[in-house]
C-alpha cells in the first residue's frame, strides 16, 4: 500500500510539473491571469468606487470580493489546458504509461492551486497599495486565505469536469458565458441589501458572497445581520465541500470512462 502511494504521488508530481513547464514556456498565459483580475480591481476601486449600498471605505468592502471573484477566475484556463490535452491525444497516452490513472487530474489540480496561491498573494499586494489594511489578526488572515484556495478548489473541480463533459476546446467560450454572470452575480462589488429582494436573496446564496464576506468578517469589516452573513465562515466552507462532494466524483467517473 505504501508503495503503491508513493507511486502515486512521485507521478502526480511528475504531473505537476509538466504543467509548471508549460507556464514556464507560456508565461504570458500566466501573466494574464495575475493582471486581469488586478486590472477589475484598480478599475472598480478608482474609476467606479463607492460601491451602491456600501457603508465606510469601499475599498475595504471591494478587496475581499475580488478576493473571492479572483478564485472563480481561471475556470476557462483550466477547461483549455484539460480540453487541449484530450484534443492531443495526450491523455490517452498518458493512461497508456504505467502511471497511476490519478496523477494526470492531480497534477493539473496541484499546478493550478500553486498558481491560485500566487494570485492570493499579489492581489493582497495590491490591496495594500491601493489603501485596503487587514485589522483582523494573522491567524484570521490565514483562515482567509484557506478559504479562498478552498473556494479556487471547488471551481477548479467543476472546470475539470466540464472540460470532460466539453471535450473540445471550442467549448469553452460557452462556459465563459456562464462565468461571467456567476461571478458578478455576487456580492463582491456591492452589497445585496442594496439590491431589489428577490436578486439580493440570490447573491447571498452565491457560494462566491459566501467567502467574499467571510473574509471581510475575519478581516474586521463589519456585515449585515442576514443569515447567510452572520453564517458566513461556515457557508464558506460548507458551500465548497458541497460543490467537491458532486464534482470531484463526477470529474473522476468521467475520467475513467474515456478509454471505454
């Protein structure tokens, strides 16, 4: 059993690492996707600002729902990278090797969530330039963190799954179309109460809204008295449990079948 394990695992890293090759060829990919959501937050915290329905300094308010939006971000890279891989043939040969059959998911999920961390880090960087401060404490900084990757894992599950279910990477621009009002569709730029009752009942139940003010509330930042915001650190992490528990076998299954 633990040499099976330790298989498993050398392979996953073996994984991980030709998909860190790939950036390392491609870093205007990576680059891309560290900016784009930068460039949202600088936007709406200069140009835009204020944020309807916002009380004290909107910039405290935006940080942590781009936080959060920046997680649901990158969906459509990994679908691309999952459904060019299938395109290629390359997966097939990979399930050919005398590899174990997880290590190609794996490999994909740990490269990715290495990256997610990265862009965790520079838009706190970016936060901090632009005026937003963190008041809470370094343990609660560190839960934030933790649910932000935990959000990034969920989403990075159900992209897997739905470049298996795509196939071809001329599908993804569909899925694009479904992200956008996803991830707007939360409380990361204003807040519900400022919203007519039936869409602001939506946005709270937004597993994004969910960590978006989880994080505010670690970092200080006071919320409003709904239930989905007094609960928001265990929606935060119950939501993306959820979302992995449907997923993730979804994803496998789905795996397993493409060689029958």
């Amino acid at each position: 059993m633990s040499t099976t394990l330790s298989w498993a695992v050398t392979d996953s890293w073996t994984m991980t690492r030709r998909e860190l090759a790939h950036w390392a060829r491609q870093p205007v990919q990576v680059v891309v996707g560290l900016v784009f959501p930068v460039m949202l937050l600088l936007m709406f915290g200069y140009l835009i600002g204020g944020g309807r329905g916002v009380e004290g300094e909107y910039v405290g308010f935006l940080v942590p729902g781009m936080l959060a939006l920046t997680m649901a971000f990158g969906l459509e890279s990994t679908m691309l990278a999952v459904t060019q891989d299938l395109g290629k043939g390359v997966i097939d040969r990979f399930r050919s090797m005398p590899m174990a059959s997880s290590a190609v998911l794996v490999g994909r999920s740990v490269a990715d969530m290495l990256q997610s961390a990265v862009s965790v880090v520079v838009m706190i960087g970016v936060g901090y330039a632009i005026g937003w401060r963190w008041h809470g404490s370094f343990g609660a900084l560190l839960g934030a963190v933790g649910l932000l990757l935990l959000l990034r894992f969920a989403m990075l599950w159900i992209g897997i799954c739905l470049a298996m279910v795509a196939g071809k990477p001329e599908m993804v621009q569909a899925v694009q179309i479904l992200v956008w009002p996803i991830g707007f569709l939360s409380n990361a730029f204003a807040a519900p109460s400022s919203m007519p009752g039936w869409l602001g009942a939506a946005v709270e139940w937004n597993p994004l809204s969910a960590t978006a003010t989880a994080v505010r509330d670690l970092s200080g930042i006071a919320v409003d008295g709904s239930w989905t915001a007094e609960h928001a650190q265990l929606m935060a992490v119950a939501w993306p449990l959820v979302l992995v528990a449907v997923f993730f076998p979804l994803a496998v299954g789905r795996f397993r079948r493409l060689s029958h």
